[in-house]
C-alpha cells in the first residue's frame, strides 16, 4: 500500500516539473535552448547506466526507498531496482547470504550480524538516510490516552501473566482490555522498541505481530481499545484515523525527533551496501548514489526527518571513496 503524502508530494513535484519547463518569455526559451545540449548530453550519459539492483530489510524504512525507486526508474530506466519489506533482520539475513546489494535498518547492525557478514567475505558501508521517532499510536476513538511515560508503555507492553485492562494505568480510564499491534521480531522496529521499552523483557503474548506495519494501521483504526507502534511516517500518512500518543509529554514531530527531545523513541534510519557491488556494479553504484543525493527530500516527503546537508554530504564522499 503506497504513502498517499508520498503519493501527493509526487503529484506536486510532477507539476512542477511540467510547469518549470513551460517558460513563458523569449528570454527564458533562449537560455533553455542554450543549455539544451549539454543538458541532453548529460541525460543520454545517465542513461546508459544498465543491470539490475537488489535490496530488502526494514518495512519503517520502505516509504523512503519506495519513493526513491520509483524517482530513479524515470531517471535511469534501464536499471531495475527491486526492494524487499521482510524487516531489518530479515534483510541482514538475505545480505549475509549475498542475495541482495543493499539492506535497509530501523537500527544499527548487530555485532552478530556484522560477525556473520564478515565470515561470509562481504565488507560493507553503513549510509544514514533520515531520522524516524517511533510512534505509539491509538485510534481517533480512544479519547482518554494522551500522554504515557515510559513506564506506563512498559507495564502495558511487557508480558506479566495478567490480562492488561486501560484502567491498569489510570483508573478513570475504563476498564476495557487492551488490544496490541506490534511489529514482527524480525523487525528493527521491535529491536528498537524491545531494546528501550521492553528491555529484552517479553513482549505481551497477546499481541498481534506483523512484519508490515499497514496491518497494524489497520488493526489500530479498526478498534478504540487498540495501541500500537511503528515509524513516524505511517502515523503521517494516516493521522486522520489514527492518533499519535505523546510521551513523557513530548509529541513526535520534526523537531522533537530531529532534536532529540522525543526520547527515548527518536533513532536514525539506515541502508548497508556491499562495497563489493559498489565498486564493481555501476547500476549499484549509481542507485546508491541517487540515494544519498535524494533520501533527504524523500525522507520529508513521506513524513520522516531529513539530516543535515553536510551527513548527506559525508555519505557522497564514503560512496565515492569505494568507485574503481
């Protein structure tokens, strides 16, 4: 299911193009015509890129690299990138094995991964793309939770052997079961989740788990004793059914997630590649490149947080550091 402000964001920058090339005055028309050759130059050297690309990993991360697959297919039509959603351990799983060029991860590799990638011979680049802040959300009908501490979101989501009722946090609430939509355990998501809520506790046996996080938007719309968590950008592109629950008394948003405020819920969002098929394949190389130069306005567009020009600018000048 496709992000619609990523959908809108498209139609917009679309339009724009169509317009920016429509100059009105004979002056604009001369200036076009006068870098007009140079300009298809350019494109027909862009377009002789060629091969295919494979990714897979984090289903939070998607939005972004979806968006940017289908940016790149117009621009270099002649290479066929391919992403999979199987979740940030799954992706590391099919990278070990070398089925895919890039993986993408709503966390950091884990010491085990980067253990078996390195017996496997594959060395590899870790490239930021944007920032996410985890989003604890309940449907628009639920209207008594605003605001939970991290100890609350513990004590509802760490398995006890009891069964979890609203009023369990604040007695005015009421005294309904509460239903939890997590993602899957192959998730960078629930890593992240497990890591800095759970702390490696178990998760509350009675969730429903899913490695994609459109099931859980779902679920979570559907019922108003429902919570759930997932990344900032599906609670964007769907915040009219959905409300994002702050924490500690900090809303996710921009700022709060680039600042860091929205803690302990704000992480960076990444993309490993193979310096093999970096220096070897110039499809790979020229997507991964594309990337970098595009995740930041992408990241925005689908509802996560650009970083700074000058990380963007770190991550050009790793990529070109592994070019033959």
């Amino acid at each position: 299911m496709r992000i619609w402000k990523y959908a809108m964001a498209s139609t917009i920058l679309g339009s724009a193009l169509v317009l920016g090339a429509c100059g009105s005055s004979s002056e604009e028309t001369s200036a076009n015509e006068s870098t007009e050759t140079s300009s298809q130059t350019a494109g027909e050297e862009s377009a002789q890129v060629e091969g295919s690309v494979s990714g897979d990993g984090s289903s939070t991360v998607a939005p972004i690299m979806e968006g940017i697959v289908e940016e790149y297919a117009g621009a270099q039509p002649n290479v066929q990138v391919t992403v999979g959603v199987s979740g940030t351990g799954g992706g590391f799983e099919k990278f070990i094995q070398g089925e895919t060029a890039f993986s993408n991860a709503s966390r950091p590799i884990k010491e085990e991964e980067a253990a078996k990638l390195k017996e496997a011979g594959i060395d590899y680049t870790e490239f930021q793309l944007a920032f996410d802040g985890l989003t604890v959300v309940v449907s628009q009908e639920n209207d008594w939770v605003e605001d939970l501490t991290v100890e609350d979101l513990k004590k509802l989501w760490v398995e006890d052997g009891k069964t979890k009722k609203w009023s369990d946090i604040n007695p005015e609430w009421p005294d309904e079961e509460v239903v939890f939509y997590s993602p899957g355990t192959d998730s960078g998501t629930f890593d992240y989740f497990n890591e800095v809520i759970l702390e490696d506790e178990d998760l509350v046996s009675a969730a429903t788990l899913s490695e994609d996080d459109n099931v859980l938007v779902q679920g979570i719309q559907a019922d108003p004793n429902a919570i759930g968590f997932f990344g900032y950008a599906y609670y964007v592109a769907n915040q009219d059914t959905l409300k994002a629950v702050k924490i500690g008394g900090v809303e996710p948003n921009n700022e709060t997630i680039e600042s860091g405020e929205y803690a302990p819920l704000s992480r960076p969002l990444f993309t490993y590649a193979s310096n093999k098929a970096l220096a070897e394949d110039p499809a790979a190389y020229d997507f991964m490149k594309y990337t970098l130069e595009n995740a930041g306005e992408m990241a925005e567009a689908v509802g996560y947080v650009a970083l700074s020009e000058d990380e963007y600018k770190k991550g050009l000048t790793d990529l070109e550091a592994l070019k033959k």
